[in-house]
C-alpha cells in the first residue's frame, strides 16, 4: 500500500509538472503562431506600398515635370489628388529642404518634411489620433543615378477597415494604441481565460494589442488534470496488480504522444491519433487532434497568403501586368538558363494628348486596352511589363534584334489600325530594342541602350 502511495504521488507530481509545461508551451506556440501571422499581415501591407511607391521614385516624368517644373497639371493628374482618389493613400511631394511641393495632408507634421535617406523607409507615424503606414523615398531618375533633391512620401491609414480584415484574418480581436512611450519592459504577453493576449509594438509610441480566444488549451489543460486525479485515486484504492496495470494502461498513450509530438516537431501533421476510446484519454486525444488540425489550416492559410503576397508585388496595379520590379526577375531567370532574348522599350505616340482631352480615368482605360492589345499580339512565352506612365518593356524569347524589329514594325502597323480614331486622335508608338548578350550582359546598360534607341525613333517622326 505504502509503495502504492509512493507511486501515485510521483506519478501526480508527475503528471501536474507535465501537463502545465503542455500547457504552457501550447500558450506559447499560440502566442508565437499569431505573433508569426500578423508579422506577415504587416510584411504584405509593406511591400504592396512599397511597390506602388517605388513605381512613381523612379519614374524620371516626375522628377522632371513635377519637381523642376512644378507642373501643376501633371501633378494633379498624377500625384494629388490623383494618388487619393485610386490607391486611396495620402501623398506629400516635398523638397530635401522641407519645401511642399503638393500633400494631401491640410496640416503636415514637420517630422514628415526632414531630409531622409536615399533609400526607401517603412514606418508608423501617429497622426491626430489617426496612425499611418508611411512609406518615402527619394525622387529619381529611370536609372537611379540621378537625385532631384525631393522626396516622396504615401501614407495609408490604418483604418477601421483594415483592422477588420486583419481581425477576420487572425480570428481575434486587435487594438491599436497611442500611448505616447512605448518601452520593452512594459510589453506584455498573457493568458486569462478565455483569451491570451499579445501586445506588439508598431513604433515608439504605437502599440497593438491582440486579443485572441482559446478555450482548447483551457480545456485541454483541465482534462488533464481531471484524468490524472480520477486514475490516482483509482490507483489508491486498486491492488499492486491492478495499479501496475493502471499505471501500464495510462502511461503508454503518453509515450504514443511523445512520439505523435516529436512527428508534429518534424513537420509532420498527418500522424495517427486514437480518437475512438470512450475514455478522458480520448478526449484528450480528440481535442490535441482539433488543436493541431488548426495549427495545419492556419499554416497552409499562411503560405497561400506568402504566395498571394509574392504575385502581388510583381503585378502592376492599373493594367494587372507585370511591373518594373518583375524586369529583374525575369532577366536572372533568362540569364541563368542561357537563353537569348531582344528587350524592347515601347513609349506610347499622343497618349498625353488623350489625358489632356479627356481626363486620366479614359487614359487609364487605354492603358489597360493597350495591355490587351499587346497580350493578344505577341506570344504566350513573351513577358510584357508596364514600366511607368506609358511606358512599356516587353521581353521577346529566343528573338534576335532583326528578328525583333521585323515583329514590332508588323505590331506598330496593327496597333495604329486598332487605335486610329479616338474621338480624333490617333495613337502610335515609338521603339527601340536592345538584345542580349549581342548588345549588353547588364539589364540597365540594355534598358539604356533601348531607352536611347527609342528616343531616336520618337525624333524621327
């Protein structure tokens, strides 16, 4: 009897020990798990600003027509309220020296208007009880060489849409605070029933609170606890044989957890597990079973959104094809496999008359016609980008320059009959094309080459 005591009270201390390390390291993975997820959800919300600040920075119309010349028309139809209106962000175009050039923005913090880096910055900034995701970087030329001491900054608000989205994500509740100082020390991660809570930090004075219900790992922490006191006391009362059997009887789905446990470590979620037993073992079983089953969804969630993440920020917003940061990719991946290929830069011939006729929403419809055009009249293998503005690059596979120059006079000719008359003006284009590894090994010398070759055709007409 007394060896009996001795075992059952090892095998509770045991179990207790066991069970809150389980417990603790489920909240744990919980905590880590959301903590993973709204980092990408902050990741995604950072690139696709990125990408659409980075088509305008480097786009040298706006460094030349909207900061030089302070063209009041292209700046309107381009940046504010332009920018507004379409990507729903607020816009400051301001000089290195703190000068406004154009903003959205009736009252503009000063923080806004330093000098910044040349390179792109991501960050929060709390705005009359409104927090931003802002994004600046300076105003350059096409090839990045050339800075025209001015700055660009997009501001998207974090607005009760966007955390309803992220909320219907995370299935959680999420708060964003102001609360002046945010230090290290004071950030807290806990557990009260039903919820655990996570608090991230945004920026120095930005706090987000996460607020997410789990009430299996509750549960699961208490039905422990529940089967280890009832097989105890049965263990007191049993005879040495049964209690060895007992202790047989319950140790050995342990041991198959241990096993299923190291298998979910591995990566391994398809594992076998005993929900069929009428007992608090199988219902511990089933209810692991449901928790990792949701570990499962919520990870193949993640990678469909990594993927969806990826498309986005190689897809240009207006025509849904692909955008200049693509021209790298693909010419790693045509340079890699060793194949030849002609890059051709394509302007488009009185598309600003169209813009001042008729406005920026029609041009913008010709942009997306002109895009169908090209799809439909070159082959499936060749990649046609959207550069800026009206400008296009369009990489023909496996075509020399004589060859690529016989093909775009043929599509020149078809483009002119399918855009002949738009209410009086008709539309062309000039080209001008740069083969690899004929002309250049280097996409920016070929992309020079190009650009150079197709302001040559422009002057001749």
């Amino acid at each position: 009897m007394i060896t009996n005591i001795f075992i059952s009270f090892v095998f509770i201390l045991g179990g207790i020990l066991l069970v809150k390390n389980v417990f603790r390291e489920n909240i744990n993975k919980e905590v880590r798990n959301t903590q993973s997820l709204f980092s990408k959800l902050l990741e995604k919300e950072k690139s696709i600003l990125i990408v659409n600040l980075s088509d305008y920075i480097y786009w040298m119309d706006l460094g030349e027509k909207g900061v030089k010349r302070r063209d009041k028309e292209f700046l309107e139809a381009n940046i504010n309220p332009w920018v507004k209106k379409t990507l729903k962000y607020d816009v400051i175009l301001f000089t290195k020296d703190g000068e406004i050039i154009t903003s959205s923005f009736r009252n503009i913090p000063k923080d806004f208007l330093k000098e910044k880096i040349k390179e792109v910055e991501v960050f929060f900034y709390s705005y009359r009880e409104k927090v931003f995701l802002c994004a600046v970087g300076p105003v350059m030329s096409d090839d990045k060489r050339y800075f025209y001491d001015a700055y660009l900054l997009f501001a998207k608000p974090i607005d009760e849409e966007i955390i309803r989205e992220w909320e219907n994500f995370l299935d959680a509740k999420i708060t964003i605070l102001n609360i002046g100082d945010v230090r290290e020390e004071k950030l807290r991660n806990y557990y009260e029933y039903p919820s655990y809570h996570i608090e991230i930090p945004l920026s120095e004075n930005i706090l987000v609170h996460i607020e997410k219900e789990s009430k299996i790992i509750y549960l699961i922490y208490r039905s422990s606890l529940i089967m280890l006191i009832s097989f105890t006391l049965f263990i007191l009362i049993s005879s040495l044989l049964i209690s060895q059997f007992l202790i047989s009887y319950i140790m050995r789905p342990f041991e198959k957890l241990v096993l299923i446990a190291r298998e979910i470590e591995r990566g391994n979620y398809d594992v076998d597990f005993d929900i069929h037993r009428k007992d608090e073992i199988g219902d511990f079983m089933r209810a692991f079973k449901n928790m990792i089953d949701k570990i499962k969804i919520r990870e193949e969630k993640l990678l469909i959104e990594r993927n969806i993440m990826k498309e986005i920020a190689y897809l240009d917003v207006l025509t849904q094809t692909y955008n200049r940061r693509y021209l790298d990719v693909i010419f790693k991946e045509l340079v890699n496999k060793n194949i030849y290929f002609s890059l051709v830069f394509v302007d488009i011939d009185n598309f600003k008359d169209v813009n001042d006729k008729f406005g920026h929403d029609v041009g913008d419809q010709i942009l997306k016609e002109v895009v169908e055009f090209f799809k439909k009249n070159f082959r499936s293998g060749d990649v046609i980008i959207r550069f800026g503005g009206d400008e296009f690059c369009i990489i023909l596979i496996n075509t020399t320059r004589e060859m690529a120059e016989k093909i775009m006079k043929r599509t020149l000719c078809d483009f002119k009959e399918r855009f002949s008359n738009i209410d009086g003006i008709s539309l062309g284009f000039s080209f001008g094309i740069a083969s690899y590894p004929e002309d250049s090994k280097s996409l920016d010398e070929l992309i020079k080459i190009a650009d150079e070759r197709m302001y040559k055709d422009k002057e001749k007409k």
